[in-house]
C-alpha cells in the first residue's frame, strides 16, 4: 500500500509540473498579441515618449517624422530612415527581449523615447 501512495504522489507532482510547463510555454512560445503603434517624431520628441508591450508581442511601428534623419530603436538594433519631411517608416518585429530599449535619433544620439518589454 504504502507503493501505491507513493506512486500517486509522483503522479500528482509529474501532472502538475506539466500542466504548469505546457501554460508557460504555450504563452511565451505562441507569442503574445499583434500590437500596434503610430510613432510622430517632431524635432527632439517622439509621441508617445514611451511603447509598453509585453515579450512576445509582435509590434509594428509606424514611424513619422517631420525631417530627413534616421531613427533608431536600441536592444532591437532597428533603423527608421525617414527619406524626407512627413516620410513613414514601418518596422515589424517580435519582442523577444525585455528589458527598456531607448530610441534615438541617430546621427545626434539624441533620445526620443523608450520600447518597455515586460
């Protein structure tokens, strides 16, 4: 008897730890949700100053600016080069780091704002 309890013990503890991995990865692994979002940069400001997604999103980002310079998102190593005045750039990618990535104009290093992946 003494066998059979603890065989049920085992079993609990293997059910368990598989029904928690299979939640864990399902979620980190099947991506998280399609986020979107229209970036302006006008001068030495980006809005909004800050993108919250979560890892494992994929994000696309629109980004508008009001001059000819390069964008640029850290961490993520993403360029927008905007060719001219009013000119759109759209990235996609997954968020498959945490962490706050800044993005900068990229010829002054000026920072316009950050990428927040939880």
């Amino acid at each position: 008897m003494k066998n059979r309890g603890v065989l049920v013990i085992a079993a609990v503890v293997v059910l368990f730890f598989a029904i928690g991995g299979y939640f864990i990865f399902s979620r980190v692994v099947a991506g998280g949700q399609a986020r979107t979002f229209d970036v302006t940069v006008a001068g030495d400001k980006m809005s909004p100053p800050t993108i919250s997604v979560n890892q494992g999103d994929k994000v696309t980002l629109n980004v508008t600016g009001d001059k000819k310079e390069e964008i640029h998102l850290h961490g993520y190593d993403i360029h927008f080069e905007i060719e001219k005045a009013g000119g759109n750039v759209t990235r996609t990618f997954t968020a498959d780091k945490t962490g706050e990535f800044g993005i900068e104009i990229e010829a002054s290093g000026t920072r316009l704002g950050s990428l927040k992946v939880s």
